[in-house]
C-alpha cells in the first residue's frame, strides 16, 4: 500500500469556511465568490467532464488538493472543478486520501473572475503543473475564450469551436456552446 502524507497543520482548513481559503506556496489567499456567470460555467464543465470520465476517475467542484513537497512551502488549491484518474486515486485508497488528495489533478479548471489576481492564478497554474496535473483548463469569461496549459510550457487558446484536450483521448470542450447564452 503506498504511503499517504501527512497534512501539516497549517494547510487543514475548515470545509465549512466559504469563500474558500488557498494556500499559494505558504501565503492564504480568499477565492473569488463566485457569481452566476462562474457558476453557470462551472455546472457546464463539470458536465464536460464528466460525460467523458465518469467511468475513468472521479469528477469534482471545489475540490481541496493537498500539494506538499520537501522542495517549498506547501500548497492547498480549490480548483473550480477536478478530474482525477482511478489510477492516480483508487477507489479502495484510504478513505482520508481520496477525501483530501497529496496529488495535482489531472485536469484543474479555474474560471477567471473579475477580481481573480493574475499573479496568483498564474502561480497556481505552475503548482499545478509542477506537482503531476495532466492539464489546466483556464476559462475567460470575459473574452469568451478556454486556454489550455501543459507541461514544457505547452499552451493553447480558443475563442470558438471544439478544443480537444491533450493527453486525455476523446475529451473535447464546445468553446460556443460552453458560452451560450451567457
């Protein structure tokens, strides 16, 4: 069985505390509250998302990842919505594991709001991507647009049609769809 970490104490925060508090690289910051548009969006990609990996993994929405390391300061992200494969969480891991993962995702979504800070959202991105995360899914509200980020620095950005979601076969974003009526 493999060994599960242990959660310092500074990074376990209450479940009940809304809006949710991260932990970038040690500093607190409150998430955005989120606003119908957010959340309209939200409900869309999470449906995207689990129509293609249902069966594969595990889908959530402000789902608390755990990213420890012995390099620098622990980090504790609340991604808008998650996809973590069966093979990267098992469902017979121990249930604190699975309820409180030490991994990346494997597909974080974060949907940019207004008052988002840049900076954070893009150090966040680089956690995510530092500590295993397959893909992150960056939505644009504002322009209308889904940016995706990878590994090597890879990145790509559609303001309309199908965006097809690299190392992950078969999972697609409607960009025109995910906006409609918006």
């Amino acid at each position: 069985m493999q060994t599960v970490r242990r959660i310092p104490r500074s990074l376990d925060f209450p479940d009940t505390e809304k809006p949710y508090v991260e932990s970038i690289r040690g500093r607190l910051e409150r998430k955005v509250s989120p606003k119908t548009r957010h959340s309209i969006l939200q409900g869309r990609l999470w449906g995207v998302l689990n129509s293609w990996g249902a069966s594969r993994g595990s889908i959530g929405t402000e789902w608390r990842f755990y990213l420890l390391t012995d390099r620098a300061k622990p980090s504790s992200l609340v991604p808008d919505v998650a996809y973590v494969s069966h093979e990267r969480l098992p469902r017979d891991f121990p249930e604190d594991a699975r309820e409180r993962p030490r991994i990346a995702p494997d597909i974080a979504v974060e949907i940019v709001s207004p008052r988002d800070c840049l900076r954070s959202l893009e150090e966040k991105v680089a956690i995510y991507l530092s500590h295993g995360c397959g893909a992150v899914v960056i939505v644009w509200p504002e322009r209308h647009a889904v940016e995706l980020r990878y590994s090597e620095g890879r990145r790509g950005e559609a303001s309309s049609g199908l965006v097809s979601v690299d190392g992950f076969q078969g999972l697609t974003i409607d960009v025109d769809s995910l906006f409609t009526d918006l």
